[in-house]
C-alpha cells in the first residue's frame, strides 16, 4: 500500500514538473523580442522612402518591413540556413557538427544556428556564446516557431541583423550601401547583404572588400548550382562591384520629416506626398533661393494640397540655405506677419453679410481714424474704386475703411472661425491694422482656409446646394487618413458659395508677376484665384492660390525677421507660386454656383443695385444676400435751365422750363481724386447767379484730416514753414474764402491751396464758398 502511495506521489510531482516545464515554456518567449527604438521614416503615397531620422540610440534601424524581397530571402537562407522551411527552429545536424568541430579544435569555431536562433540571439542582446546559452536559444527558437511563421521570422532577422557601423536592418542597409529600396537589388547587391550579418565588424563595404567579394560570389555559385538564378545572372553578378562607402539617405522632404518624428517618433509613415513632385518642388525652392540670396533672402516655405482629399502633396519647409541662416528651421507653421493675405476674407465676409455687392464703390482717399493713417502701397489714390478692384490690386486704403464700415469685432469673429490659429488676441488687440498684417498667421493655417473656401464651393455643386458642417478641416500629410469634412447642411460653414465664387472671380484678376501678365490670352492658361501679401518692413512676402483642385502657398523671407529692400509679395512669392501651379495637372475653373446667386439689375457706374435714376444698368449675377444692399446712392437727380449750363430751382427758375437729369455725384473729396483718373467724370453745375443752392456736401478739406496735430519745422534760415491746406470742391471755378480763427486770410478759385504760419495752440480754419457753403476744421500746431 505505500508502496502504491509512494509511485502515486512521485507521478503527481512529475506531473506537476512537467506542467510547470509547459507553462514556462508557453510564457518563456517575450511579446515583444525586440524593444531598441527605432529611425522615424517617412514615406511617399507610392511608399518611396522620402527621409529618415537616426533612432535615439545613433542606429540606424527601421521600424520592421511587412515583407522581405525574394532575393535576399533566397540569398539569407541559402547563405545561413539551407533547410530554414524544414527544420523546428534548431537543426540537430548542424548542431551536431558544430559541437564536434568545436570539440576538435578545443575552441568555439562554428555556432550550427539556424536563422530562428540567431533571432533568438539578436533579441537577447550579447548573452555569452555558452552551451548553456545555446540550450536557452534552441528552447526558445522552437517557442517562435509556434508563435510565428516562417516568412515572419525572417522579417525579423532582417530588421535586426547588423550590417557592419550602425547600420542595422535590411531597409536600411539597401539605401546606405547601394542608394535604393531593397526590393530594387540586384542578386549580387543582395547576396553582398546576405553575408555581412555574418561578421558586420571585419566585412563591411570599404574595409577587407576582398574576403567580402569572396564571401559574395561563393553565395552566388551556391544559389546558382541550387538553380535559384540561371548561368547569364550568375556570370553577370559576379562581374558587379562592390559599394565602396555608405550614401547618404535620402532627405526629399527633410522638414515634413520633423513634422512626422514630432507626432509619429519611431515610425513608418507613409505620407499622401507626391515623390516626383516633391522633387520637382524642391528644385524650383532651390533655383530661386540661388537668386533670393543674392538680395539676402534666405528663407522659403512651400506647401499644396489637394482641395478634395485635404491631403499633403508636397511639403517644402525651407529653402536648401545654411545654418546660419536657420535651414532646419520648418517656417511653414511659424507665425508671421499676414500682409494683405487676409483681405479676401474680409471681400467674403461682407459679400456674405449682404454688407457690399462684388462691383460696389468703396473710398479710396487719404485717410486718418484716430492716430492710424493707412496709405496704399503705390501712396496714390482712386477716390472710389470697385471693391472687386479694390481686393485684385490689393489696395489697403479700401480694404481698411472696409473694415471699418463691415467692424473689427465682426470680422475678427470670421477670422476665429477660420481657424488661423495663431490670432490669439481680441479684436480691440490688432485695430483696424487686422487687414493689414497688424496680426500673425502660419502658411499651413491659410492654406487650410483658402482650401476650405474651394472646397465649399465644390460640395456645394456636388451635393445639389449642401454644405458640410468642418468645411475648413485641418489637412493632413498621412496618406491613409481621410479627413472628416462633418455632416451635411443646408446652412453654410462660414461663407456662402456664392460669396466665395465672387470673391474668387475677383482674385482671378490679379496682376500676374512678369511672364505672366497676358495669360488670359492663351488657352493654355491656368485659371488661378491667387493673393500676395507684404508685412510692413519688407519682413515677409506671402502668394496662396487656388484652383478647384489645388492649393498652393509660398512664403519667402528670412526666418530671423529681417526685412529686404525689394521682398514683395508679388515679386518674390509671385513667380514661386506660378512656378508650382505650372507642374500640377490642369483644373477647370470652379462651377457657379447658381443657386447661391441672384442676377439684378445694377448701376454701372457705381455698383449698387440700381435705382429708378441709374443711367446705364448692367444685369449680372450677384450673391443672394447681396440683394439686401441699399440702392445706389450716388444719383441724384439735377435741375438745370434750358441751356443746361446752371443749376436751378423753383427760388430762381420757372418750374415748366428746368430740364431734370440724372447725375453721377461723388462726395467731395473722392471725386477730386476720381477724376483724375476718370476723365469723363462729370462736376456738377455751379448755379445760376441768384439761385440758392442746397444743403448737400460740395467741399471737404483734403489736408489737414480732423483733430490733425501738426509740427512745422524751421528752415535753414531759423524761419517757420508754412502749412498748406487743401480743399476739393464739388463745382469747378468757384471761389472759396478762407478764415483763420475767424480772420480772413485769403481768396482762392478753382485750385483751392493756402499756405498759412498758424501759431502754437488749436486753430478753427473755415472754408466759405461764394454759394454761402461752409465747412470748418480744427487742427493744432505743436513745437
């Protein structure tokens, strides 16, 4: 009976041995074998490699490819495992041999591993070569052969072999010895691969190349006696060279690159990038920069994206400048002054708010609210321009009394929506200088919002007149992720499509850069809605354009902030811009959107909606919430006698003999400066001697602007200079009488200049025209 007892124990206690042995060996392999950080690499929409960044470790390993090329696969196992597909993970054989060998020579001469136990040693990071080690390694082959499959295990071995340097993995040995994918090897260039894990510190390329190229051409014989290649690829791989040093890896989009270690560190990204594009890209970035340096101007930013995918094509974060001059530096999300880029925005948003109509005339005279005088970059003046005109030539007189008509608050709410992100203080913060490049913005966030714009315009003809709720989505520069464009709406994102197809309409005429300027002339032609800014100072030249399917925008500037004599919008970022648009395929020209549109009458001259008095109308279509806009105001009907030289009325002049016309008049001021430009622009009538005129405006002072605070230097001969005021007048050949606090000081007729020498202190200068019109300024003279 004890006996019984005693083998039942025993049994129970092997039992559990071997119950223990089983689970140890099930959990004995880790789940992960390899934990060394890897190279971030990126990767074109094609899966071209575009760059990589060393690991953090100084080696060069890339995260595990999800195949190995048939070459190298035939060349490894030929090489280091024959019977790789038949064996458990261990070779008995081979084991065998080894031991005996090593036993004949009393030292370790050869190892008998098989690929799965050289895996197994790679993951175990410099155990020492024991037979105790080697029983651990065969346990744990077998272990991996349960787990994985054999294609498996050698994508393993290839990630993680050594290949002489720092150089570790199949991926990134094919491109640091030959310059190329390892898919696109030769038998000889993967055969050369294949013996180097074997001894990476003594064989590498460009150190003992004659045992490297014997070890080579005997791998070649053998794969050609197995009949893996025939007796030509043999005989012509034996005769190919050996790589002599290491080539650099490729850096196509180098700051795209840090964009992806900063999000993806250690990955493989495979981005939507357009390799030959980039490429092509990069080249036009490179010929300009060649010219832009010899004016000092260091820097270039170029992005385009794809207006329906949102995604990244291509992605220029600097130009190939030095160190000094902040090459590594990614200007494309830097914050920088706007310029004029913001004023289509602004076009849009008062289209959008039924605030103007695409032709409305808006002033274009010298200008001062407050302590800020906005001067237009020609310093010359319209009087009135069309805002569609206005926004093509980029005029900032307009664009700012615009601004302040529409409201800074108001506009400063549709920027936020944009999403431009670095316009993170309130309204009040920036000033009417919003329009002007009193703010900052990054060339990603406006591309971001010019595609968004496109794309409105798009789905709104692709969904039968819907909008989707996240227009203006962040792009992205992976090739696998789409872009959540939100669901669909009947209301707008933020601009209707018909007030963006306005203002596009309007962008398309902006004066092209030199080569560029008769492009509507020729079919060939590209129809671009493009903008260029400049920042005050010469500091940044900004051109974002767009066509349906494309969004490109260039900055140029130095990324220090230094300002150049001659960085302007259009003839620095201008012909970048073209330069791009150039290579990318054609697009059609964005389809009206006609149900967002409404076709009117309206005054040709002025561009309001015309009224009953309007002379000459033009039907044309306008956005739908242009049709709250108020009628033209400019109009007026005029009395003149028979002879239809005077103004009259009913104090002066029988009712039945005036002749009632209808008349095109400015206010004072912008029509001095309209009719310089327009010469068939008409004055008003004086009135006939002993008519009394009316109350409307017919004069403004030109200079000084209200409130003005004036300092009047000495000359060389210590006297006071003069100041001179100006006054327009709405009736030619008037006389207009002049008062100083109340003291006549002079008589002036048809030009109205006065030079006078006020005093220190605040002065009252008035202005009577020989009508009895009045019209007073305050000013105050400083020492």
């Amino acid at each position: 009976m004890n006996k019984i007892i005693s083998l039942i124990k025993t049994h129970k206690i092997k039992s559990v041995i071997i119950v223990t042995l089983l689970i140890w060996y099930y959990f004995s392999l880790p789940n992960e074998l390899f934990s060394e950080p890897t190279s971030t690499v990126i990767e074109s929409k094609d899966g071209q490699l575009l760059g990589a960044q060393i690991a953090t470790d100084g080696q060069w390993r890339f995260p595990n490819s999800d195949s190995i090329p048939i070459k190298f696969s035939a060349s490894i196992v030929a090489f280091e495992d024959a019977y790789f597909y038949k064996h458990p993970g261990f070779n008995p054989v081979s084991i065998a041999k080894a031991f005996w060998q090593n036993i004949k020579s009393g030292s370790v001469k050869r190892g008998g591993s098989t690929l799965t136990q050289q895996v197994i040693r790679l993951s175990r990071k410099g155990q020492r070569r024991t037979y105790f080690e080697k029983l651990i390694e065969i346990i744990l082959a077998t272990r991996l052969e349960f787990r994985r499959s054999k294609d498996d295990i050698l994508e393993l071995y290839a990630a993680n072999a050594p290949f002489g340097g720092n150089v570790v993995g199949l991926d990134v040995a094919a491109w640091r010895y030959f310059g190329r994918n390892p898919n696109d090897l030769s038998w000889a260039e993967s055969a050369t691969l294949a013996v180097l894990p074997n001894a990476p510190s003594l064989i590498y390329p460009g150190k003992n190349q004659q045992r490297l190229l014997e070890k080579r051409n005997r791998l070649l014989k053998k794969i050609f006696d197995d009949g893996t290649i025939d007796e030509l690829t043999y005989e012509l791989a034996i005769q190919e060279t050996l790589p002599q040093k290491p080539f650099p890896l490729p850096q196509i989009a180098p700051h795209l690159l840090q964009a992806a270690h900063s999000e993806h560190n250690g990955k493989r990204v495979k981005t939507s990038v357009d390799k030959a594009l980039q490429q092509r890209v990069n080249t036009i970035v490179k010929n300009n920069y060649n010219t832009l340096q010899q004016n000092q101007i260091y820097n270039i930013g170029v992005l385009v994206l794809n207006v329906k995918t949102r995604q990244v094509m291509a992605y220029v974060g600097n130009a190939p400048t030095d160190n000094e001059h902040q090459k590594d530096v990614d200007v494309v999300d830097k914050p920088r002054s706007t310029g004029s880029i913001l004023k289509p925005f602004l076009y849009a948003a008062m289209l959008d708010a039924g605030e103007i109509l695409p032709n409305t005339l808006v002033a274009d005279v010298p200008t001062q609210i407050a302590s800020y005088n906005p001067k237009n970059f020609n310093l010359e003046y319209d009087g009135a321009v069309p805002a569609s005109r206005a926004l093509s030539r980029s005029l900032n007189v307009p664009a700012v009394r615009m601004l302040q008509q529409f409201g800074l608050d108001r506009f400063h709410h549709y920027v936020q929506k944009l999403g431009l992100t670095d316009i993170k203080y309130n309204a009040n913060h920036y000033g009417l200088s919003l329009i002007l490049g009193g703010a900052e913005s990054n060339l990603w966030d406006l591309c971001k919002s010019y595609a968004g714009m496109s794309s409105t315009i798009n789905h709104y003809e692709e969904t039968s007149g819907k909008y989707y709720t996240n227009e203006f989505v962040n792009p992205t520069f992976l090739s696998d992720t789409e872009v959540d464009f939100g669901k669909l709406s009947t209301e707008k994102t933020i601009f209707d499509a018909g007030s963006i197809y306005m203002t596009y309409e309007s962008l398309k005429e902006v004066n092209r850069p030199q080569g560029e300027e008769n492009w509507e002339f020729f079919d060939s032609s590209k129809e671009i809605a493009w903008k260029t800014g400049t920042s005050f100072g010469f500091r940044d030249a900004w051109a974002i354009g767009s066509t349906k399917d494309y969004v490109v925008g260039v900055w140029v500037g130095n990324a220090d902030g230094e300002g150049r004599p001659g960085l302007v919008g259009v003839s620095t970022a201008a012909p970048i811009l073209f330069d791009v648009f150039d290579i990318l395929p054609r697009s059609k020209w964005f389809t009206k959107p006609f149900d967002e549109l409404e076709k009117i009458p309206v005054c040709a001259q002025s561009g309001y909606r015309a009224s009953e008095i309007c002379v000459q109308k033009d039907s044309v279509f306008v956005q739908r919430a242009g049709l709250k806009t108020k009628a033209c105001p400019y109009h007026v009907w005029v009395h003149l006698d028979e002879s239809e030289q005077h103004q009259v009325n009913s104090s002066c002049y029988p009712i039945n003999k005036m002749k009632h016309t209808s008349w095109f008049v400015l206010p004072p001021l912008e029509a001095f400066y309209y009719q310089r430009k327009n010469p068939s622009y008409k004055n008003l009538p004086s009135f006939l001697p002993g008519c009394l005129s009316s109350n409307k405006a017919v004069m403004d002072f030109i200079y000084p602007k209200e409130s003005v605070k004036v300092f009047l230097p000495k000359d060389f001969d210590e006297n006071t200079n003069q100041l001179v005021f100006r006054l327009a007048h709405n009736i030619p050949d008037i006389k207009v009488f002049w008062y100083l606090d109340a003291n006549y000081v002079g008589t002036t007729q048809t030009f109205h200049e006065l030079a006078l020498r006020p005093k220190s202190g605040k002065h009252i200068v008035t202005v009577v025209d020989e009508l009895g019109n009045e019209i007073k300024r305050v000013i105050e003279i400083t020492d």
